[in-house]
C-alpha cells in the first residue's frame, strides 16, 4: 500500500535553478524581507546567504528559504533542507526510492550526487500564506526524511543492494530535455536553449538512462503537464500523455527521443510552467521541470 501524506511527497533527480538575489525584483525583495521578518519573530536567527537565499536553524538543523527570481505574480517560494546521501547504500538504490516516492506530489526530495535535498513549494503574492503553513510544512519536511530513508533501504533490500530486480525498473533517466519541432521532427528551438511560446508546435523529450537491467524493448508512458494540469489527447493512455518504446542494448548510458507533443500550428503552447514525467509501470523513472516563455 502507498502511503499518502498531509502533504504529499515527490521524489525527482531534475531540480530547479535558482537566480541570485541581485536579480529580484522590488515585490521580491519585499516578500524576502517579510519572511525573513516573520521567521526571526518565530524565535529563530535567519541571515541572508552569499547566494541570496535566507537560512535559519532549528535544533541545530539547517533550513533555506529560496524566492525565485523568474516567477513574478504569483511568486515561487521553496522552504527546503538538505541532507547528505546515507552511507551503505548505492546511487542506484537512491534513484530507485526517488520513483517509489514520486507517487506523491508537494514536498519534492531533489537528488544530487551525494547529497539530497527536501523542499516544499510555494506560490505567494504576500507572505501570509507561508506564515500560516510554516510550522506545518517544517513539520512535513523533518518527517520526510524518515520516509526516504525507509524507500532506499526497501530499494536497497528488493533491489539487491541497488541492481534492481525484475520487480524494478530495467533504467534510469539520469538527464531530461526538451526541444520544439515542427510535424517533420525539425528543430526550431533547440535541447537546453530557452522556449519561447510564439514559434512552439511540437515539445519533444529527449531522455538519457542508465540500464539497470538486461537488454530488451521497453515501453514507457509520459505525462506532459502544463501549469499543473495533465495535457491528454483522444489516443492518450488512460492517466498519460502518450506511450514510447525504447530499445535497450548495452549496459552504458544511452540516449532516446520520445515523441513530440502538440501541433503543427506555431504558438501551439502558451507561456506557462511545465514538467515532462517518464513513467515505467508504477515507477516514475525521470522528469523535468522546465518553462515556455
């Protein structure tokens, strides 16, 4: 059985970068300061870090609070606590706890190369909303931590110390991109380059992975959501954009490209948030979070 939390849990491999203070708007500037304000009367000590970020302690543990420079109205807010990966356990156990805790959404679990990362998110246009969540979402964030540890050694045990059985996953995504094409698979805006809305047509994935089993045609299922919600079709699966197969030969790193999503009309998908999921069978295996200006 899942379990399903007051908040819910994610676990992704993909995160989310942040600007430096000096690029905050004034409205920015102002909810900072009014968290940092708010936090400072709930007892605690927070500073503003060299990466523009407030930082406070709670029972000697160390918290974050992030304000990202690119969302304006609302504005994108992460509460977060990081915490360095446990010893005796390999990276592939990690990943595979990472899609057992994707079931769930909210708290994100980032994971890096040794360490990870545990943050709650948030879209404000005051700092009222985080005063009255925060207790809670501090709560939430320290109780996760049990939640992951408790994945990774069930990954661990199931998976034979991290080479996963068949009961697992055959891969891992370990990078995630994504261009716009046009109907014949032509480039228009390229992987990693910015995404504007006016030329979009077609949002094509293009996945990295790590076998993590034998050789064999795979198939996955990809969920493409715009600003939260799931974007499906007529032909779409049941809970999923749209299905790919891959062909797995070898066991080094490997390189895919998933189909494009949307149409041949330029301007097809207007500027907004957006995340590309990739799914095998109950585990999500790799996603993305990325943006259509």
């Amino acid at each position: 059985m899942k379990r399903f939390l007051s908040l819910f849990v994610a676990l992704s491999v993909v995160g989310t970068m942040f600007c430096s203070a000096d690029e905050l708007n004034l409205a920015q500037l102002r909810l900072r300061g009014d968290i940092k304000n708010f936090i400072q009367q709930e007892g605690y000590m927070p500073e503003i870090d060299e990466y523009g970020d407030i930082k406070f302690k709670k029972e000697g543990e160390t918290f974050y609070v992030m304000v990202n420079s690119s969302d304006v109205s609302p504005m994108y807010v992460v509460l977060s606590k990081s915490f360095n990966n446990p010893e005796g356990y390999s990276p592939q156990a990690i990943k595979l706890a990472a899609s057992q805790l994707n079931f769930y959404k909210g708290v994100k679990v980032l994971c890096f190369e040794k360490s990870f990362s545990i943050r709650a998110e948030l879209y404000l246009t005051s700092a009222d909303a985080f005063k009255e969540s925060f207790s809670k979402l501090i709560k939430q964030i320290i109780n996760v931590e049990e939640d992951v540890m408790d994945e990774i050694k069930k990954a661990s045990n199931e998976g034979a110390g991290g080479a996963a059985s068949s009961s697992f996953v055959p891969f891992m995504v370990t990078k995630l991109e994504v261009a716009d094409v046009d109907y014949d698979g032509n480039i228009q805006q390229g992987y990693g380059s910015t995404i504007y809305a006016y030329k979009t047509k077609y949002l094509k994935p293009k996945i990295t992975v790590t076998p993590m089993m034998g050789n064999g045609d795979y198939t996955v299922y990809v969920k493409m959501f715009k600003d939260g919600e799931l974007k499906t079709g007529s032909t779409s699966p049941t809970g999923y954009s749209f299905s790919n197969k891959v062909t797995i030969s070898g066991t080094s790193s490997q390189t895919f490209y998933l189909s494009g999503w949307g149409s041949n009309t330029a301007g097809h998908w207007p500027a907004g948030s957006y995340r590309f999921e990739v799914w095998y069978g109950d585990y999500c295996v790799g996603s993305k979070d990325f943006k259509v200006y």
